[in-house]
C-alpha cells in the first residue's frame, strides 16, 4: 500500500522539526516542580519527603529519556511526528514501572509517597510534554499551510496568538 498516510492530490507534506531546548525546559521544570510539590507533600501528610522526591525525580528522569528518543530537534514529515511521540511514550510507560519498582525495593524507606510521587510526577510530565508537543506541531503545520498558500481558519494562525 504505496503512499498511506500521505496527502493525496500529490502535495507535498510538510516537513518539520521542533525546537528541543523549549521542550526538554517544559519536562524539566514539570519534573522540578513535581518534586517540590512531592517532598512537600510527603513530609506535610506524615511521610517521608525525600522518598517522595525520589519518587517524582524517577518519573521527571524518565520523562527526560523519552523526549531523548523523540528527537524533537529532528526533521521529520508531519505524519511521523505522533507514531514518534507514541514509541516515546510506550518506553516510558515501561520503563517507569520497572525503574520505580527497582527502586522501591531497594530504597531503606520506601512506602506511599515514593508510589504516589512516581504517578503524579509521570501524568504531569506527560501532560505537560503533550500539550506542548501538540501545539508546537500545529503551529508548524499552520506555518507550512501558509507558506503553501491554503487558507487556514482564523484563530489558528501562530500569529492569532496572543
């Protein structure tokens, strides 16, 4: 099946890369803030707060791997870029569990704030990197629908944005 997932009508799909630096920064200071929040968290509700920043900083690690094996700053058409996000996310929903398992064993004061910090830390991670991801391959897909020459609906054009 020659050509699927491709434009049809022999346009050329765009081809784009996204900048690595803001991205690395949004995961990374999730991850920082997750932390925070977890030894916060943990030492507030009569836990252990170091084992609660363990936690997020296990999650915050592996959130910054998978954006590694994304390659943001890698050109690719705009196809590849969710089956991409999609192989970095099924790592690092494998590699979360077994590195977070490890861990809890292996720690002299493991108990719930070091589980509860590890899934905090990863859906906010995720969140954040999604969300960030997403609008950067739309605005990069607004960009080359502009430079094309098809029209795009008002309000989702870069430039729309305040």
């Amino acid at each position: 099946m020659s050509g699927a997932g491709r434009p049809s009508g022999g346009g050329v799909e765009p081809r784009f890369a996204v900048s690595a630096g803001p991205l690395y920064g949004v995961v990374l200071g999730t991850a920082a803030i997750s932390m925070a929040v977890a030894a916060w968290a943990a030492g507030t509700w009569g836990g252990n707060a170091v084992s609660g920043a363990i936690g997020a900083a296990v999650a915050g690690a592996i959130a910054l791997l998978a954006v590694a094996i994304l390659r943001p700053s890698r050109e690719r058409p705009a196809s590849d870029w969710m089956t991409a996000w999609l192989a970095a996310t099924v790592v690092r929903l494998l590699a979360t569990p077994l590195a977070a398992g490890s861990l809890y064993f292996a720690l002299p004061f493991p108990g719930r704030a070091f589980l509860l910090s590890v899934a905090g830390a990863y859906l906010v991670c995720l969140l954040a990197e999604t969300l960030w991801l997403a609008r950067s391959v739309h605005d990069a897909l607004a960009r080359a629908a502009m430079s094309s020459g098809a029209s795009t609906p008002a309000g989702d054009r870069p430039s729309d944005r305040a």
